[in-house]
C-alpha cells in the first residue's frame, strides 16, 4: 500500500532517518531538485534506491521544462529553450513551432528516463497577462489559449513518446497572478467569464492528461477563501466539471508560503478538497512527518486515477539522438 504523497530527499545521497521514513510510509512518489542532482551516475543510483526502498517502481519526477526551470543542467545534461522561445518559431510558422516542442521534449524525455526519471513537471499551460509577477513569464508557450494549448500538446506528445509523463501546470492557471506564490498568496479578482474564457481555457483541451498539478492560487469570483489547492469549489466545479480534468491531480509544492497553516493542516485541506495527491519538495524531515501524519493510503478514485496514470510510462517512439539533437539545434536556432 502506498500513501498518497510525493517527497522529496535533502541531498545527493539517501540518510538512514530517510531510508527509514519513506520504507516505513511509501510514498507514491519522489522529486528531484538542484540539491539532489550532481552527475547521471549518481541520480541514477538515488532514483533506483527510492525504489528499492518502497519495492515498486515508483514514479520520480523532476521540473525540466528548459530556461530557467530545469534542475538538470550543463555540462553533464543538454540546455533547452523556455516555453517562450517555441512560441516565437510558431509565431512565424506553426509547424515549426510545433515540431520544435514535441522535439525539444522528446529529448528531454531521453536524458530523464536514462538516470530513471519518469515524470517531468511539463507543460506550463498558464496563460499571463500583461502587469503579472514574472514567476511564469517566458515559462509561457504564449499569451492566447489556443497557440499555449497547441504546444502544450506536442510537448505532451514528446514526452509520453518518450517514455516520460507529463504533469500539466498549474491548473487552473496562475498566468494572471499578481505575485509569486513560492512567497505570497497570489489573489485573482478576475470574473468568473473573464477566466474561463482565459486562464481556463488551454486545460480543457488537456481533460484527458495523466497528471496535473494545481495552482497557489484564490480566484475571488469562485472561492474567496481558498486557494484552488485546498478549495472543494474550484476542484469540483471548475477543475473536475467545468474544465473536465480526468486524470490524477496533485497539489503544487505544500511548502510554499502562499498557503496558511501547519505542514499538516495543508495536507489534510489538500486532501479534502479534491487533490489526490500532496506533494512536498524540500526535503525537510520534520514537515514530512509531519505531513505524513495526516496523509491516508492512496485507494479508491483517487488511487484509480494515479493507477491509470501510470501506464503511458512506456517509450512508444525511438529516435536517432544525434540526428534529432541536430534537427533541434536548426529549428531553435535565432
């Protein structure tokens, strides 16, 4: 039995306390950060013993989007553009643009299998407005629904050919935040119209998506409360309903200062709100156990969802690296 949570380690190396704590909850999966990575041989040993210590192939994921958000790095791992640079070659011909995400992907999703890395934290569907915090900023395909949904997709397409789930982010949109929510509790005042005709919209192309990962984000014209994370309204209404997401949905990181309360308390709201998943990234013992406290086993619709998931972990599409990397490097370039 797995719980219904996803951690991550403080180093290079699994401690003995770590060792001990995730044999004794098995969580149902792991992520890695900067901190945890140094070279392949030694991210592939740390993803292969998380396994052996829960005793099944348990998902690891990692945020590689390229730019600015990616934890692998030179000069061990290949760079990649930011979701922006994609938008601008579909800007002057959309087949391009196109085949450059689903590329630009499908070889990110090479180097994350081979040091045994299965899900990335891709694509960013937000859509951002001119005056918001920059945390999404180039992240972003665009600012239009359309042309962000169509790169989404051949991102997706990318990486599940490669093997490598995507986690659609962060639903249902944190384009229009007015502050970064890694610090502060973003507040959206848009209408209810006005985001289901914006920030909603790319999501719902994406109903169908294995994983996604919710928004620190309160939308005041449908929860004044709470943000989407630890709110019933805009997980069952707008996230299951009017957007019509299917697959297994997880919290963004539980330790991010947008949300209020203990380690705990945040799981649990999490929890009761919808969210399938919790997921914590820092690494720290104490909020771990503390979260763990208050996670349940993963069972029912939820570990359905997570079941299902889990099965497009397999390569569907085998490339030539070399030719594709020189492929890439021609449509990226200036």
């Amino acid at each position: 039995m797995t719980s219904a949570a996803i951690y991550g380690c403080a180093g290079l190396t699994l401690s003995d306390v770590e060792k001990s704590f995730f044999r004794d909850v098995k969580p149902w999966g792991f992520i890695l950060f900067a901190r945890n990575i140094e070279n392949p041989a030694q991210v592939a040993a740390l993803t292969a013993e998380f396994r052996t210590i829960v005793g099944w192939n348990a998902p690891v994921l990692v945020d590689q989007e390229g730019g600015r958000v990616a934890r692998l790095r030179p000069p061990r791992w290949r760079s990649y553009p930011p979701g922006k640079r994609y938008g601008e070659i579909y800007d002057r011909d959309k087949s391009l643009g196109l085949e450059a995400a689903e590329l630009g992907a499908r070889l990110i999703a090479d180097e994350l299998l081979s040091v045994g890395i299965d899900v990335d934290c891709l694509p960013v569907l937000d859509v951002p407005v001119p005056g918001a915090h920059d945390v999404i900023g180039d992240r972003a395909y665009g600012n239009t629904p359309t042309k962000i949904a169509a790169l989404a997709a051949a991102a997706s397409n990318g990486l599940l050919a490669g093997g490598v789930l995507p986690v659609i982010k962060h639903i249902p949109g944190h384009g229009r935040a007015g502050v970064d929510s890694h610090k502060s509790l973003p507040i959206v005042d848009a209408s209810h119209e006005t985001l289901s005709e914006t920030d909603f919209a790319p999501f719902k192309a994406f109903a169908n998506a294995p994983l996604a990962m919710t928004a620190h984000v309160i939308y005041s014209s449908i929860d004044r409360e709470h943000p989407a994370t630890t709110s019933a309204r805009v997980i069952e209404d707008v996230i299951r309903d009017e957007i019509g997401f299917t697959g297994c949905l997880m919290s963004d990181d539980l330790s991010m200062e947008a949300l209020a309360g203990e380690l705990g308390e945040r799981a649990r709201a999490s929890l009761d709100a919808g969210c399938d998943l919790v997921l914590h990234c820092n690494g720290k013992m104490d909020e771990m156990l503390a979260i763990a406290s208050e996670v349940p086993t993963l069972e029912g619709t939820a570990f359905s969802r997570a079941e299902a998931a889990l099965l497009g972990r397999k390569v569907t599409k085998t490339i030539d690296i070399d030719q594709a990397l020189d492929r890439f490097s021609t449509l990226i370039a200036p």
